[in-house]
C-alpha cells in the first residue's frame, strides 16, 4: 500500500507537467462554464471503455463498514431532452440503508460519458435526513459535466458537475497505465484520475478504472484516508 501511495505521489508533479502540453481538457467544460447539449448527439447505449454500462450491469464495493452497491437499470429519464441512463447507487451499513442514490448518464457521439444529475437521499436510523447533494442539469443553474472523457491523457481536466454551493465535482487525469490490485482482480493499463472540489479544497480521492470494467478503486488521499474496492462485478447482458 505505501508503494502504490509512493507511485501516485510522484505521478502528480508529472501530470500537472503534461498538461502545459495538452491545454488540458480545453475542449470539455470546466468550472460554471455553460454548456448547451444537443439530444440528437447523444445516447443512453454507454460504451465507454473505462466504464461501460449495459442494463444490469452490478458493481459491489466495499469502503470500510460500508457496502456500496451500483446496478444500470433499465430506466431511462429525459433532462433537458437528453435520454439519460438511469444507475442506482445503495451505500448499506449492516444491511441498513446509509444513501440511496439514483444518477444518470448518458454518453456523446464522440464518446464522451457526461453525468447529468443525481437524486439522492441519506439515511439514519431507517429515515431520510438529506437530500444535500441533489442536482438536475437544467435546473436552478445546474450544468452537466464529463465523468469521463472518451480518450483520457494526462494533464486533461474537467468538471464533473455544476450546482453552484451543492455539487461543484472535478477531475483531472494523471495516468492511462496504472496497475492495481483489488479483491476483483488485478488490472493493468488502468485509467488513474484525482477528483477533488473547490467547495472544500482539503479533500482531495484518487480513483482507478479499468478498461471494461469501471471504477476498481477510490483512494482518500487528503481529507480523509477512506479505500473503496471492487469486491464483485456482474455482467447483465
């Protein structure tokens, strides 16, 4: 574990490098930037190589005493006339719903896998408690954004989300040739990118995806030590 840390340090300097090259993600949006979406130019068939998803589709993970389940459905909701995909998100404590979650996706003609909102719910107890976080593109000044970007180089950044106050998520890649072992497997070639967000510079996660798959790992680097891994992974179809 403190090699894998040691080689994720290191990797920082050399991105932030690469990008005075690459006027990182000039073309995805950044920041408030507005963005207009044609739904002619999108879909909710998700091919995207470090995150394909297929109706069906589960990915079990586990963060500590946390269980966090993430099925594709079926489901498909119009946002601002995009057909989004509907993904359910479950995080459980002891078998007791901790945040439930349903996001949605949908991917661009280049390739592009844009998020366009989420509506989730935290739990104590068995009750909702919030709905803090909650966000629609096209809604009180929410913009979507890339959850990732069709062919990542290091140095790209981009938003993830837009909800000036609520949800203001962004990313930027460091690696397309990471190695990572998690309870699932090990994978190569792995996608590494550090998410971090201006409403609270001090937290600061580092996320792996593999090609195929999707996300196998999130790493606390800054704000919290948390790790999630990919425990299991179902194809639906």
């Amino acid at each position: 574990m403190r090699a894998l840390l040691l080689t994720i340090a290191l990797l920082v300097p050399l991105a932030a490098a690469c990008g005075s090259e690459e006027k990182q993600g000039a073309n995805l949006p950044q920041g408030a930037e507005t963005v207009k979406l044609d739904p002619a130019e999108f879909t909710t068939e998700i091919d995207n190589p470090y995150w394909p998803m297929a109706p069906g589709d589960k990915w079990v993970y586990r963060e500590g005493e946390q269980r966090v389940e993430v099925t594709v459905t079926n489901r498909t909701k119009v946002i601002g006339g995009v057909e989004a995909r509907v993904v359910h998100d479950v995080v459980t404590v002891d078998g007791k719903p901790r945040e439930d979650t349903f996001d949605w996706y949908a991917q661009d003609k280049s390739g592009n896998l844009w998020y366009l909102g989420e509506d989730t719910k935290e739990f104590e107890n068995g009750k909702v408690v919030s709905t803090k976080g909650s966000w629609e593109a096209g809604v009180d000044g929410a913009q979507a954004g890339i959850l990732l970007p069709a062919e990542p180089k290091a140095g790209m950044t981009y938003r993830q989300e837009y909800y000036k106050g609520e949800a203001e998520d962004a990313a930027q890649v460091l690696s397309v040739d990471e190695k990572v072992e998690v309870p699932f497997g090990a994978f190569d070639h792995v996608l590494l990118t550090k998410d971090y967000t201006p409403l609270d510079p001090s937290l600061l996660e580092h996320k792996f995806y593999a090609r195929g798959v999707g996300p196998v790992l999130a790493i606390g680097i800054a704000g919290g030590f948390d790790r999630e891994e990919l425990l299991r992974y179902t194809r639906g179809r």
